[in-house]
C-alpha cells in the first residue's frame, strides 16, 4: 500500500500512538494536531513518542501543529467541524501518494486491507465506514465521517470545500445556484438543509458530491439517493480488524459494532434509501 498516505487528525490521543506503530512501516503518515497545553502532559508525551518515531530511517511521519487560537470566531466550528476540515486539509496539501485515508486521532483499526481494496475498486467514489452513515430519513446527504478514504484530489476537493462551508454561511446557496448537480438538488437543500443547522456530515456529503460530479457528469441528473449510492461506497468497520470507536456526542467508545443501528444507518450502500 506504498501509493496511500494515512492522515490522523484531532487532538492528540493514545490511540494516534497505537495507529502510528501499527502502519509507519508500511505508508506515510501525516499527523495534523493542536498543539498540547503545557497541562496536557499525557499529549505533550505523546507527541514526544511521535516525533523520536519520525526520526527513525525509512519512515515517512510528518506532524503538524496548530494553535487553536487561529479560529475565526466567524467560523462554524459547531462540533469542531471547522477543525475538523481545516486539519485534514492542511495534511491533504502535504499527501503526494495517489490515495489517503484519514482516521480520527482517538480511534483505531487493525486492518485497513479491506478499505485499500475497497478504493482500488471504486477509484471514482469516496470510500467510508457504517458508522453514523444515515438513511435519507434521518438526514439527507449524511454519510460517515469517522474513516473517509479515496483519491487524494477527490478528498482535497472535498475537504477544502467542506472548510469553506464553515467559513462562508452564503457558500452553500451559491453553489446551489452556481453548480448542475446541486441545482438539482435546490427542492432538497432549501426545504429541509438549514445553512445554520447543516451537520458536519452532511458538509461532507454535500461537498463530495461536488467533488465527483467534476468527474463524472453522469451523476448531475441523479436524484439524491442515487447522488450518495454513485459518490460513496461503505466498508464495515467490524471488517477492519480489531477497532476502537469513539462517539464524542454521547463519550462512548465501541469495539464491536453496537453503534449500529439499523432503523437509522445503513451498513450497504446498495441499501441506503
């Protein structure tokens, strides 16, 4: 898997160490993190670890550090969504390899053959996981953004839009005025898609099928649940080894698959409806 980077983003977390030590040999990794408080001694360690680790021959480890004070309190950062975006976006425009994966800093996946696969196979859609990936009856344009995989060009649309999402509350009628695929959307956008109250995920949704539609014209005319069944493809997080899954809305962790809920999510793209 030498033409994929890994990216790890969010605050620093025993599990980034866990994931770093499992595949350094194997792919470059970018870590994109605030930098720790001086109290934060647990992250301070952590990132201490990192760096040694980096130092080693034949690794590929790149960190990078922010201060968290370069948030604009114009921004949306409900949820740390702007974070979010603006971290995996940093590290995307530092990723050369043909394909990324972005994993979140306090979860873990033993096995990541099967999502390798799985973007091999499906070069021109954006390859996630079944956790939190909603039904069109929850939320429209909702798939999961724990584990997000695909075309390095593909994420870097995708993220870099998702940012300007956070940064410009106008942007998204804009493009629903601007952009094919989202004009066809505009009944779905402007009934039920509150600029204001739009989740992170659905930023993500919305953002990727921008980012697919500038490669495949086909989808332009699609209606939305044939949009997310042509841009997204799902890989179980039970079929990636040994995991370690964290919800920061309720602050649980999982490490099987009873964060599914099958009246809510889909774990199929070809059942999502």
């Amino acid at each position: 898997m030498e033409n994929v980077s890994l990216i790890i983003h969010g605050p620093l977390h025993i599990n980034t160490l866990s994931t770093i030590h499992r595949y350094y040999q194997d792919h470059s990794i970018i870590i994109c993190v605030p930098y720790p408080e001086s109290d934060q001694h647990e992250s301070i360690s952590i990132l201490k670890e990192i760096t040694q680790l980096s130092d080693l021959p034949n690794t590929s480890i790149t960190v990078i550090t922010y201060d968290k004070s370069i948030l604009s309190p114009y921004y949306n950062n409900h949820l740390n969504r702007w974070y979010h975006f603006f971290s995996v976006d940093l590290s995307l425009q530092q990723c050369y390899t043909d394909y990324a994966i972005k994993i979140r800093s306090d979860e873990f996946y033993s096995d990541l053959n099967p999502f390798y696969k799985a973007m091999v196979s499906n070069p021109s859609k954006i390859i996630t996981s079944d956790i939190y990936f909603r039904q069109t009856h929850m939320y429209h344009f909702h798939p999961s953004d724990h584990i997000i995989g695909g075309k390095t060009q593909i994420l870097k649309n995708t993220f870099y839009t998702s940012k300007m999402l956070c940064e410009n509350i106008k942007l998204l009628i804009e493009l629903c005025e601007s952009t094919e695929v989202l004009k066809n959307q505009k009944s779905i956008i402007y009934k039920s898609l509150n600029p204001f109250t739009l989740t992170p995920e659905q930023m993500i949704g919305i953002s990727s099928i921008l980012s697919i539609s500038d490669i495949k014209e086909e989808i332009k005319d699609m209606n939305s649940i044939e949009l997310m069944k042509n841009v997204f493809h799902i890989v179980k997080a039970s079929d990636l080894g040994v995991f370690i899954v964290s919800s920061s809305s309720n602050k649980l962790t999982y490490t099987d698959d009873s964060y599914f809920q099958p009246l809510k999510d889909v774990n199929n793209i070809e059942n999502y409806k």
